[in-house]
C-alpha cells in the first residue's frame, strides 16, 4: 500500500513535500520534480466503498485523461500519472495561491468585497477557462469557488475535473448532456438540485453564483434571516436573487459599469436554461463588451473609449467612421476576391460575429494564399473564438510570408504570442512579444502583454517594470493598474 509521507520519493522523481488538502474524493500533496526543478501538485484518489483497485485506477486515468486535453492559461495542467506501490497519482501543476474560497473568507470577514475591477478580471478568466473546456465537449459539473485555486500573483485556475463529462455528440437538437444531482449542493444549478441532466449551461449557472459572490461578497441564495438554507433556495422555482446593488463609494460611471457587469451575472443565474447564455464563449463576450472600448478605424483593435491615439498603431482615433454594417448570412459567391472577403471578415467582427468572419477569412487564403492579412485577421478571430492551437498555425503561416511593413509583421507575432500565452508555451510567448515590440516599441499593447506573459512564468519584477512602464504612457490603463495590485 502506498504510503506518502514528507521526504519520500516517488518514481525516482517526485519528492513529497507537504499535504495541501483532502476533499471527499482525494488528497493532495505538494511535491518537488528533481528532473525539472519545480514544484508540483500530487492528486491521489481516495478509495470508495467496494471499489476494486482495477475500478480505482480507471477513475483516476479517466480524470486524468479529461483534464489532459485543458491546456489553458486559467485551467490547471495535468502534467503525468506516476503508478507507485500498486497506486496511480496525478501530476499537477501547483498552484501556490490559495483558493477563491479563502479570499472571498477573507473578504467577509473583514466586512469587504472585492474591488469591481478584479472580481469582473476573475469573472472573466473563470468564463475563458469554462468556455475552453466546453469547447474541448468537457462539463465540469462541480465549479466553485473552493476548486478555483489562484497564483500568488492572482491569477485563477480551474481545477479538479474529477466527476467532469465528455460531451458526447448526440443525434438530438438539444444540447448533449450527462447525468445531474452531482457535484457541490451549495454551487447546483436548478436542474442539477432536481436529479436532471447536466449540460454546459448547467456550469454557466454555477460561474453565475460566483460571479455574484465576487460583486457582492453573498451567496446569491442565502436568505439573511438565516432561517433557510441555500439548497432550499436553489430548488424553489419562485425564488429570484435580488439584484446586486452597486457599493458606495463608487463614481457615477463605475455604478453603470457595475450595473452592466450584475445584468451579465443574473444573465447566468436565469432559472431555465434557454434564459442563460448560449456558450460561455458568448458570456464571456458579453462580459468584455460591458467596458467601454472603441475600435481602431486603422488597425481594428480595441481600445479604450477616451483614447484620442491607437496604442498600438498610433492611429488617430478622432477620424470619423461609419459604424460597421450588417453583414447577411450568406453563401460567399466564388468570384469575390480576396481583398473584398477579408474587408467582409473585419466587418463582421466588428459586430463580433467570429465563426462567420472565420469563413470569409478561410476564403480569402483559399483564393490568395499569399494575402498576409487574411492570416492576420484569421488567427485573430480563432483566438477571440478559444481556438488557439488552429490561431497559433494560421499566424504562423503568414509569419512566414514575410511583411514589407514592420507594423505588419508585429501584427502576426502579437497575435501569436497571446495564441501561445493561452496554451501556456511561455518561452515561445515570450520570443514573439520581444520580436513584436522591436519592430513596433511604442506598442503599449505589446509591453502589456509582455507584463502579463512574465507575470504567468512568475517573473514578477519584470512584469511589474512592463506594468509600470504601461502606465507611464497611458497613466489609467486599468489591466496594468490592476497587474501592478496583484503583484504588490
């Protein structure tokens, strides 16, 4: 029987460290890999009832195998299975935060919530971890906020897929789906809490209550006489959550802000599931789309709605421009050329249509597979879509026609650093955004994603040296204000 104790060494690589926790299903230990030099997290499946050690071992491979597939930025990595002393454990990524849970303890117990611009950060990475995963066709069943562990920079990351589902296509219309009445009873959606089937929506339910919890610092269902419990509330249908009110203390502009981010929150808590978002791709855009940006009539990137320069091509953004157009749907006829499909495709993202712009950029390349900015525009598209592995080849593709223009080039490499970044590939993150920012050095957008990507490899004198230099030539560029909080 395996026995782990601090100080034993697990297959000749693994020395154990300390326990970080146990749950109902596993234990976890921090451990150190000697052939990488870095710590790591160990997941060992704690023994049910008349399971045999066969059964055991293919739930944990099972998990392991799920959560394999979830390389992302905000989900955590499944390194290894190591089989020791007859036991198979999972090598994880460790995380050194702490969890969600703790800081949003913290916050109560102290009579505090949490800043409006880091709750709606978290919100949205938790949304950009979901929406991933569910694009992978992987229900997690069991988010909250105790499984939501954060970097020691703030940065949070979906864990423990244990009873996740592989989302198996059927021949029905309605959404695929698996069995209900599993997971964290204080955290279930409406269907879950009556024994139904769960379904990608029923994880948007659930990011809903967390996303109330961080505006608010409540448990959206918690009564305040205390005389009933949040289960009794999640299962009564005539039950609604108030509301959140915005806090004192805030502007007249924050207050609306925060208004439009609480819409998006009871968005996701609708009681019916055709009430919530239809992906958490399209909430997590709806949440992006409540602060107030503009585009950039020369280069199409956004930027913030009081900026009279384009941060990145230095583009005068006073210059009149019609608003974008509708674009029907439509099959592309075959005698569009390759300009006028891409002019299409940016159109079509400006109204955030990213599945339709993909086509008509697909189209393009087909017709001049030479026209650098269909590959551009391209990747940019599947990576507002999550799909960053067909983003990072498409950029890479047209890196390697090579761009007359230096701002052109940057373009490509930019996109495919943040491409890289999201699939966790760092040092190739990393070399992009160097290149990028040498052909283009006044990019603020660049330097703050440089910020970013050292923030994730834990360099956080470097990140905070970019952060501060963003904040140099845009004094209230509100991610690095709040990267320079997070790292202080």
């Amino acid at each position: 029987m395996l026995t782990l104790v601090t100080g034993k060494e697990i297959d000749e690589r693994y020395v154990i460290d300390t326990p970080i926790g146990t749950g109902g299903f596993a234990t976890v230990w921090k451990a150190s890999d000697k052939q990488l030099n870095r710590p790591v997290a160990l997941k060992r499946l704690l023994k049910q009832g008349g399971t045999s050690p066969i059964e055991h071992a293919d739930q944990l491979l099972a998990e392991a195998r799920k959560h394999a597939q979830l390389v992302h930025t905000n989900i955590v990595q499944v390194y290894d299975v190591i089989e020791s002393d007859g036991e198979h454990l999972i090598v994880m990524e460790y995380v050194d935060g702490g969890s969600l849970q703790t800081v949003l303890r913290d916050q109560a117990k102290g009579g505090q919530v949490l800043p409006m611009d880091k709750a709606v950060s978290i919100l949205g990475d938790v949304l950009a971890g979901v929406a991933f995963a569910h694009e992978k066709r992987i229900i997690h069943r069991d988010l909250s906020p105790s499984n939501i562990l954060l970097t020691s920079t703030g940065i949070p990351k979906i864990g423990d897929f244990g009873i996740a589902q592989v989302d198996e296509p059927s021949g029905s219309s309605g959404p695929a789906s698996t069995h209900g009445g599993t997971g964290n009873r204080y955290y279930m959606s409406p269907e879950q809490h009556r024994g139904e089937k769960a379904d990608t929506s029923s994880d948007l339910f659930t990011v809903g209550i967390i996303g109330y919890l961080l505006l608010t610092g409540r448990h959206p269902f918690a009564h305040p006489s205390g005389l009933f419990t949040i289960p009794e509330f999640i299962g009564d249908d005539n039950y609604m959550p108030e509301l959140p009110r915005p806090p004192t203390g805030l502007t007249t502009s924050q207050q609306r802000l925060f208004r439009e981010y609480a819409a998006v929150v009871m968005r996701l808590l609708n009681r019916e599931r055709a009430g919530r978002f239809s992906t958490a791709r399209a909430a997590f855009d709806a949440l992006e789309a409540v602060t107030p940006f503009q585009e950039c009539p020369h280069c199409g990137e956004r930027i913030p709605e009081y900026h009279k320069f384009c941060g990145y091509c230095r583009g005068d953004l006073s210059v009149s421009q019609p608003p974008p157009t509708e674009v029907p749907k439509a099959e592309i006829p075959a005698e569009r050329s390759a300009v006028d499909l891409v002019e299409e495709g940016f159109s079509l993202s400006q109204l955030r249509r990213w599945e339709e712009a993909v086509l008509r950029y697909e189209q393009a390349i087909k017709i001049d597979p030479s026209y650098q900015k269909a590959f551009r525009n391209l990747g940019y598209a599947l990576i507002r879509l999550g799909r960053f592995e067909e983003a990072e080849r498409a950029l890479s593709q047209g890196q390697e026609l090579g761009a007359e223009v230096p701002s052109h080039e940057a373009s490509i490499l930019h996109e495919r650093a943040l491409a890289r970044a999201e699939m966790k590939n760092y040092d190739g993150a990393l070399e992009d955004v160097n290149r990028a920012l040498l052909l283009l050095p006044f990019s603020v957008r660049s330097l703050y994603l440089r910020s970013r990507i050292f923030l994730f490899r834990g360099q956080t004198a470097e990140a905070k040296r970019d952060a501060q230099e963003v904040l140099r030539r845009v004094p209230d560029h509100a991610g690095a204000l709040r990267l320079i909080d997070q790292i202080q």
